[in-house]
C-alpha cells in the first residue's frame, strides 16, 4: 500500500443541476469510472486493500463495539492519507477532488460498521469545520481530526425532531458577558457518539441583530469531549451496523467559550444542509461499493454451492438473480460518478478559499445528491436481499456475510435525511427552481403540452446499440415532464401539499436520471474489453426503469385528471410509453455469466 498523493480530476462541461430533464448530454460531457485517472486507480486500490487486509479481518472485534479497534483502523487510514482527502493542505489534509473522497467511501465500504465511523468522522464531523471554521478553529482542530487524533461527530437530530431538523429543542444562551454559551438539551443517534473527541452540535439560539434580531434560530457548536455537563448517553442496541457506535448526547448546562460558535448565530441550518448534500452523494458511493461487496460474496457461493449435482450458479434463475445485482452496480457507479464528476466540473470555476462559493455550488447539485443516496440505499436493498437469498437457509444465520449485510443496509434508507424526505426535497426543489426561473423547466413542459395534445410525436432517429435506449430516455423524460406538468396545472402552489404526487414524481425523475446515466456510460464503455456487458445492462436497466416510470405516471394522472381528461391524458401516456421488449432473460443470461466467469463484479 503507498500513501496518497493528490489526483485532479480532469475538467468536463459544467452542467447545472437538475438539468438532465430538459436536455441531453453527450456521453463526454460525463465523468464514469471509465474517466479514473491512473491516481484515481491507485487510491481506489489502496483503499480496497486496507479495507480487504485491515478492516475485513477485525469484523468480530468492530461488531463486539471495541472502538479501541475502530479508531486504531482510523488511525491506520489516516498515515495513508484516506481521511484527510477534503480537509486543506495548510490543515494537514491533502485538499483531493470529490471523486477521490468518493472512491474511498465506496471502496472502504466491505465492512459496514466502520463504514459509517469512518464516513461519519471525515464527511459530518469533519466538514462543517472546513467550510465554517474561524482560523483558530481550523487550526486547532483539523490536524487533528486529519491524522485520526480526534474523532469527529456531528448531532443535528433529536428524539421529537428527526426529520424535522429545523425543530430542535437544544438551546444555547450567550452569558451577558459575552464571553461563553450554555447548552441544554439532548441529541439522540448520534453516529461516533461513544468514542468521538470533537462534536458538532446544534442548538436554538437568540440572534441579536439583524432581520431575525429576537427570535431563536439553529446554531451550531463545536463542543469537546469532557466539557463539564457534557455526557454521553449508552450505547442503542441496533438491528444492524451493530459495530458503529449510536448514543444520545446530554447537555445540562455545557458551558462552552463563545469562540466555540460555528459560524453565524442563527445559521446553523446552512451548515446542516450543506453537509448533508455532500453526506448524500458519499452514501450513494458507499452504498454501490457495499453492493459490490455483496455481489462479489454471492458469486463465490454460488460456485461453490452444488445442488442437483452442479453449482447452483448454473441454474437460470440464480444467474437472473446475479445480473440484477450487477446491474444495480453498473448503474450506482454511473449515477455516483456522474455526479460527483458534475460538482468538481463547478467547484473548479471557482475560489477554493471562497466556502461560500464552494457550497453554493455543490448545492445546486441537491437533486443529484438525494438522487445518489434514494437510488443508491435501495438498490443496495436489493442487492443484499437477493444475496441473502443465494445462499438459501445460511444466510439467514450469523456464521455467513449475507445476515449482517442484510441487516446493515437497511439504516441507508433513514440515514441523511429518510428517503421520503429526500423524495420531497428532489420535487420540491426542481419546482422551486422552475418557479424562480433558475431552471427553464417550466417553458419545457408548456412546450411538451403543446406538442402532446397536437397529436403523436416524431421519434429522433438515431444509429447503434443503444438506439432504441435512447429513444425510450426521451420518451421516459417527456412523460415525466407530462406527468409534472399535469400535476402542476392541477394544484399549482399548493402541490407541496400532495406528497404522494410528489414522492411519484420523483420516482420518474430518480428513474430518468439513472436510464440516462446507465446509457451515456454503456456508451463511453464502447472502447473497453467489457462493452457488450456494458451495453446490455443499460438495456436491462433501461426497460425496467421504463416501467417503474409508467407506473409512476399513471398513479400522478390518475389522481390529477378525471373523465374525458383522465382518457386523453391516459391515451397520451401510453403513447409515451409504448415500446418493444428487450430479450431481458438472454441480456440477464449475458451479465451473469461476465461475472461468474469473472468470479466478481468486473467492468
């Protein structure tokens, strides 16, 4: 293994967020992993070596809670730089691209619970110091937190407010000196809680000044292990990454210097936003390296396991099982990558001392981010139950990698912000940005309105594999805008209110995002060894996401129209979504036998 060094990311075209909808980027527009450089190899194996030769072997000491052994493997990763890749160079970090700090997440993903105690410390409870940090505080804690001396940890939720952040019931009152905060409240489920040195911890606070002079409003506070009135509740006992530490924090008059206030009083809802895109986008990576973890394990025992009198990867429907499963990880790393790729495209226009800038800029990329860490956690669902069911009655018993990894993925779907939240947000921030004129969304769907009701659309001809995949993405995101169209008309403002028309929504626009990204990389894939594989599981994945976006149309029509515009609106949607069936059986037959042969995922 070497130490790491810096691996820039060469610059694409920057697109703007949520602009997938309304245009069509070409194929080298996007950054996959066919565009790693040879740093980007490098880290990526280095980091699966540690994780393969380091942390695999020290699972029963991780699962038995001996964070003695977690922070020693922390520790051991930081002297190869894996957790400093996003803290600046004159804070002892190596200042990488995101992409870098992405392939760590995927790759350091085979074990889940210190997956999420090392993705907690080096993302949440790492970078709100970096963005939002006084120079003192940067520092004087950066170093630190870069060579694994502290670990960090972030509490934003609490008992009565989980998903409603906004809500905390923590306050923190200026002394009338000025000179200190006390704190009082608790934090419930907090990742890194029983053994972190540095917390990031969110409490009500008074604005003195200004428009919000008066009223309380969040903040943020760096609050340290050992602080009096600062104690550490124990540890919750998990149905899954059992081996992470989750514990309540209790703050009963903690008092804290006021040069320990993050940021801006009453800004505090920034740095928690902000984070959680960047912590959403990482997810999405972990998720699609703990897949490709699963698969990999799946593969094995099918080999191995006989019954009928060959291995039980032989038979039709366990293949069928084993391409599903590569498919997911062929499409994850596109949709990961593609996004990742379009956020380092942006921060490269601008300052890299200008924190502002840069979280402006990853934020426009919110939809991106809820996207990689909706699709990532449930695909990462599937992978696992698929998996667990290869093995039949053992993975079902502790003895086997499918129960625990069975039990770790299902936090993915809660964790930075729940999946219907993040549903909601993906809706609601494409029409926010429509209404503002941000995003030209609105003058694509009057025109698509237009076209639909004047009668059936021409279809763009175009040539090669993917042709007919092609087609069915401009069909897929003309339904969707027709679909988010229809929906608008009919509650206008007020469509907020009607989460499940939004949560249908975003289904189409998750659907479209991933068709599109599986497609624009199964094409850039045309010059590898692997291209057929390549092409036939965005054919896969094409059809099967066609559907899921039929049906999500369908349940958005139904509940906007009624009468002869139900039937007119329903005629139109089947008009979009008419198209010949794939060979799904012989392209799954095709992938499965790729990996089998491979004895792992392999593109």
């Amino acid at each position: 293994m070497v130490t790491l060094t810096a691996a820039p990311t060469d610059n694409k075209k920057v697109l703007s967020g949520g602009s997938f909808l309304i245009s069509n980027p070409a194929p080298a527009d996007c950054f996959f992993p066919e565009d790693f450089t040879e740093e980007h190899r490098q880290i990526a194996q280095t980091t699966a070596e540690f994780a393969t030769n380091e942390i695999v072997p020290a699972s029963d000491a991780i699962e038995a809670k001996d964070f003695a052994v977690t922070r020693k493997l922390i520790k051991a990763a930081s002297e190869l730089g894996l957790t400093s890749v996003d803290i600046p160079e004159e804070y002892g970090g190596l200042e990488m691209d995101k992409v870098t700090s992405a392939i760590i997440a995927d790759n350091i993903a085979k074990q889940g619970s210190f997956s999420v105690s090392f993705s907690a410390h080096v993302g949440i409870g790492t970078l709100p110091i970096v963005w939002y940090g006084t120079q003192e505080q940067k520092k004087k804690y950066l170093p630190k937190l870069a060579s694994g001396e502290f670990i960090g940890a972030y509490a934003l939720s609490e008992s009565s407010s989980g998903s409603d952040a906004l809500n905390a019931h923590t306050r923190a009152v200026l002394s009338d000196d000025g000179q200190s905060y006390t704190l009082n409240g608790e934090k419930m489920w907090i990742t890194n809680g029983g053994f972190a040195d540095l917390f990031t911890i969110f409490a009500k606070c008074e604005v003195k000044e200004g428009k919000d002079a008066g009223k309380e409003r969040l903040t943020a506070f760096l609050v340290e292990r050992g602080t009096s009135g600062f104690t550490v509740g124990k540890e919750e006992h998990k149905l899954g990454i059992r081996g992470s530490s989750t514990c309540p924090l209790i703050l009963k008059d903690c008092k804290i210097p006021a040069s320990n206030l993050l940021g801006e009083v009453g800004k505090g809802h920034h740095i928690a936003f902000n984070i959680l895109n960047v912590g959403r986008y990482k997810l999405g990576a972990a998720a699609v390296g703990g897949a490709r973890m699963s698969l990999g394990n799946g593969i094995r025992y099918s080999k191995e396991r006989k019954a009928f009198g060959k291995p039980i990867a032989e038979f039709g429907m366990i293949q069928e099982k084993l391409a599903d499963c590569a498919v997911g990880v062929f499409v994850g790393e596109a949709i990961s990558y593609r996004t990742i790729g379009m956020i380092d495209a942006a921060l490269a226009e601008v300052d890299k001392h200008d924190t502002a800038a840069i979280q402006k800029a990853i934020e426009d990329y919110a939809v991106e981010c809820s996207i990689c860490k909706v699709w990532g956690s449930e695909m990462l669902d599937h992978v696992v139950d698929e998996v667990l069911q290869i093995y039949g009655g053992y993975g079902y018993v502790e003895d086997y990698p499918a129960e625990r990894a069975y039990r770790d993925s299902r936090i993915n779907r809660i964790f930075e912000g729940t999946n219907e939240i993040n549903r909601l947000i993906i809706t609601g921030w494409l029409m926010k940005s429509a209404m503002a004129g941000k995003l030209a969304l609105m003058p694509a769907i009057k025109q698509l309105m237009d076209e639909v009701i004047a009668g059936p659309l021409e279809r763009e001809e175009r040539e090669g594999a993917l042709a007919e995949e092609y087609a069915l993405l401009a069909n897929a995101k003309k339904l969707t805008l027709f679909a988010a169209g229809a929906a608008t008309q009919k509650y206008m403002q007020q469509l907020a209110d009607q989460q499940e028309v939004m949560g249908a929504i975003a289904d189409m626009v998750i659907e479209v995002y991933a068709m599109e990204s599986a497609i624009l990389r199964a094409e850039k894939a045309g010059q590898k060894s692997a291209a057929e594989v390549a092409v036939a599981m965005a054919r896969i994945y094409a059809e099967a996401a066609m559907e899921k976006i039929e049906l999500a149309a369908r349940r958005v029509i139904a509940t906007v129209a009624e009468g002869d515009m139900l039937r007119t609106q329903m005629t139109i949607l089947r008009r979009l979504a008419k198209h010949d069936p794939v060979d799904a059986i012989g392209l799954r037959r095709q992938v499965a036998q790729h990996v089998i042969q491979a004895g792992k995922y392999a593109l």
